[in-house]
C-alpha cells in the first residue's frame, strides 16, 4: 500500500498520516520532519535546507527526490509507505513515478486532504509541535494533556517558525502554484482520492480509512 498525502500546510497530512501508518503497520515518511530533524543535528543537508524552510520556500528538487528514493528502498517500505509532504512539485512526482516504475509498482492511493486557505491561519498558528518525537498538537482544536509539554515523550513543544503569520501565506503561494497541480497529476493516473478536510479529525481519519479499506 503505497498512499501519498497531498493538501495545503496544516491541512492535517500529518495528523492522519500519524494515525494511517498506525494502523496499517506502515512507516510514516514526512520530508518536512526528516529536514526539522536535519536542521537540529546540523548536518550538512541541514545546512543546506535551513534558508529555504526559514522562508517557507521549497528545498529544490535535487536535494529531495533522492532523499525519498533512498528511503522508501529500506526494507521497513517493503509493504508499503505513506509519504507526507512529498512529493510537492512534478518533477518530485515524476521522480518517484520513475523509481517506482522500475520495479513495476506504482503510487495507489493520492490523498487530498481539502482545506480552504480561510481555514489554514487558524490551523497553523495554534499548531505546536515536538521536534524530539514528531507529534503535533493544536492550542484548540487537539490540545495536549499538559499545556506546552508532549503527551508522547515530555519534551517541551514547540511553535514552528514557519508557521508564524508572515511565513504562513507564502507557503500558501508556493502550495497552490507548485504542489496544487499534483491533483491533476494523480488524477490522470487514476489514484486520486479527495477527503474533506474541514471536519474533526476523527471523522477525516473515518473517510480516508473507508477509501483505503
Ligand atoms: P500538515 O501536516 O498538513 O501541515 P498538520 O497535520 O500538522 O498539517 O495539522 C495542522 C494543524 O491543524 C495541527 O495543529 C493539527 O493539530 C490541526 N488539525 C489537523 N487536523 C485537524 C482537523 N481535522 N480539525 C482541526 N484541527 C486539525
Ligand atoms: P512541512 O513539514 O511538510 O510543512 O514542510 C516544511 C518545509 O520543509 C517546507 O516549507 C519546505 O521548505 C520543506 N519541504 C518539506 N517537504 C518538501 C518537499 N517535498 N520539497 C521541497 N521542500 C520540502
């Protein structure tokens, strides 16, 4: 089962991602937190990548696709995966559509998470996250026990600066000009599914669940 997560910033890719690998027994692969994790220990990738999430712009194609090529050839993939975050431009999408191609597979399931922009400000600015275990919160919407502390780990949380207000329209931008055309994409190779996003994260997690049964 190979499954994609498509949609704007805080439409919730993560969150049901998180709760699909759970419950498929699949590994969970998110660009985003793979680079947070990168920018953290400083590695030379890291380095590299920090300007562009810093501005809330894409890390190029040339320092991702291969990233994610590697990955999804680990053994832990070999039943599948759900990539969140990945790919955002057609050359991404037409990389993995090439690696996967030479094994005879193909991606299964594209997922459109569907959020309005109107909705995205309030998603992203009471989102909080631990950068020591991936897990993601909302002030209002999905509230730790303990306010600013990991239900999962402990660690404090966290208030990406990238989802602060000036950053937040411009991944707005770069999502509809660059990554929204992947809909299309998937829709011409007949994986596209779309899940209204706007309900409670239970019932996003119930319709993608159904698609995927
Ligand atoms: P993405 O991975 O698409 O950027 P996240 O999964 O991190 O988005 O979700 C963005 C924010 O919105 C988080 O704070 C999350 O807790 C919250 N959220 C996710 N899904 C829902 C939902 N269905 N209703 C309300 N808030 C949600
Ligand atoms: P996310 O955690 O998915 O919101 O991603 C945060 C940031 O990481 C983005 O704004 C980009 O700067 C970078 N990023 C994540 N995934 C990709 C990708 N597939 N291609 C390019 N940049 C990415």
């Amino acid at each position: 089962m190979r499954i994609i997560m498509l949609g704007a910033p805080g439409a919730g890719k993560g969150t049901q991602a998180k709760m699909i690998a759970e419950k498929f027994g699949i590994p969970h692969i998110s660009t985003g937190d793979i680079f947070r994790a990168n920018i953290k220990n400083q590695t030379e990738l890291g380095k590299k990548a920090k300007a562009y999430l810093d501005e809330g712009t894409l890390v190029p194609d040339e320092l991702t696709c291969d990233l994610v090529v590697d990955r999804i050839a680990n053994e832990d993939c070999a039943k599948g995966y759900i990539l969140d975050g990945f790919p955002r431009t057609i050359p991404q999408a037409e990389a993995l559509t090439k690696a996967l191609a030479k094994d005879g597979g193909a991606i299964d399931y594209a997922i459109d998470v569907d959020v309005p922009d109107s909705d995205i400000v309030r998603r992203l600015s009471g989102r909080r996250v631990c950068l020591k275990c991936g897990a993601t919160y909302h002030t209002s919407f999905n509230p730790p026990r303990e306010e600013g502390i990991c239900d999962s780990c402990g660690e404090a949380l966290v208030h990406r600066d990238d989802d602060k207000p000036e950053t937040i329209q411009k991944r707005l931008d770069v999502y509809h000009s660059q990554t929204q055309p992947l809909i299309e994409y998937y829709h011409e190779a007949g994986c596209m599914y779309k899940v209204d996003g706007t309900r409670s994260l239970e019932e996003v997690f119930a319709s993608i669940c159904a698609i995927l049964e």
